[in-house]
C-alpha cells in the first residue's frame, strides 16, 4: 500500500521495490499532450502481480509504478491534469459461471455464415468445442444468430462486451453435440464494436461483431 509522495529528500529511492522490473525504450515524445503508441510502455503485468500478490494487498492499497533512466520524458499526474493522466490498463478473463438463466432458442438448418474466430482450449484436453464460433449478420441491428460445433452436451456461459470491456449481455445456452445455432435478439444496444464470448468447462471462444444502426 504505496504511501502518498511528498518533497522529502529520497523520498522515491528509499522506497522498497519489487524484484520484477520491465524495460522501456520509448520514441522522442515530439508532441504536447501526446498519447498514442509512444507513450504506452511494455506488459507490465509482472511487476503488478508481485505486488497483488503480497500479503495485505486488498483492492483499497495505492500502487506507485517507479519510472527510471536517462533522458527527459514529461508526462502529467491526475492531480495536475486528470484528462491526461497516465492510465493504467488491465486485461482479465472472468472464470465461467453458470449461475445464470437459460437461453435455449435454437434455429436449426441455416447455412449462412460470417468469418468468426477460432475456439481455443484454455487447458489441456478436450475442450468439448471445436470449429469456428461464427455471429451473422454483421453488422447487425437488433437481432444475430450464432453458429458453433461442439463435442458435448451441457452449459455454456455466453457474454457480450462492449469495447470498454462491460458485460452488457450474459446468458447460458444449453450446448448440443455437433453444430449449434442459436439467436440473440432485442439487442437495444448502441451503434459500436462488441466481443461475443462462449465459455465452456474447458474452453474459451471470442468473436467480435459490430452494431451498426444506420
């Protein structure tokens, strides 16, 4: 739990530091108030999980990232510009849950199909999906129909993100041996880019498709 910097002398080199470290070469910043590829450092993730991961941490606990080197980078604090503040960015996968109602609308013999994504086992095994996870139409209004194969019969936890990363559709569908079809309809979702997610016991399968109201 970082405590807050003031003006005492060594007041950044005294602090303790975790034994995790990640290496930036970061470009001429040629811009005032640039934000974009330049600014962005590496996967610091090592160095956030050594911390998270000590006893004490809770979800209250500051965190201080300590920046060091040569050259002269200038960037802005939240308390002297929130609008251009450093950010923080943290991508995680949720663990399946089924706990939610099922969905079980199925249309059987439709052959049309967008390019989707490939489903991907997330542990060794049979992930009881195979094929594409395919979502069409799209761009799409209110209403899509999802196409996938899978090896075996039970839950499937679906969500749907938007580009932020909100949950803004979640259900469970009951998954049949062989090819699937199932409809979402009554959207009401905003014009945008969205994340369609199929979780099974072993698996995890991503498509992105878009709402698109003009």
């Amino acid at each position: 739990n970082a405590a807050p910097f003031s003006s005492s002398s060594h007041n950044l080199s005294n602090r303790p530091v975790t034994a995790a470290a990640v290496s930036w070469a970061p470009p001429a910043w040629n811009s005032v108030g640039g934000a974009g590829a330049a600014q962005q450092t590496p996967n610091i993730s090592s160095v956030i999980q050594e911390i998270v991961g000590r006893n004490g941490y809770n979800s209250n606990s500051s965190v201080a990232i300590l920046i060091t080197g040569t050259g002269r980078r200038t960037a802005e604090s939240y308390n002297g510009s929130p609008g251009q503040a450093p950010e923080l960015c943290v991508e995680y996968l949720a663990p399946p849950s089924m706990e939610n109602r099922p969905f079980t609308r199925a249309v059987p013999g439709i052959t049309e199909r967008e390019s989707g994504s490939t489903i991907t086992p997330v542990k060794a095994g049979d992930s009881g999906l195979s094929g594409s996870l395919a979502i069409y139409p799209n761009p799409a209004k209110e209403r899509v129909t999802v196409t996938f194969n899978s090896s075996f019969e039970g839950p499937l936890q679906v969500l749907a993100r938007n580009a932020n990363g909100r949950i803004v559709i979640r259900e469970a569908w009951e998954a049949q041996k062989g090819e699937n079809t199932f409809i979402l309809d009554g959207l009401s979702l905003p014009t945008g880019v969205y994340f369609l997610q199929l979780h099974s016991a072993n698996a995890l399968a991503t498509v992105k498709f878009v709402i698109q109201h003009r």
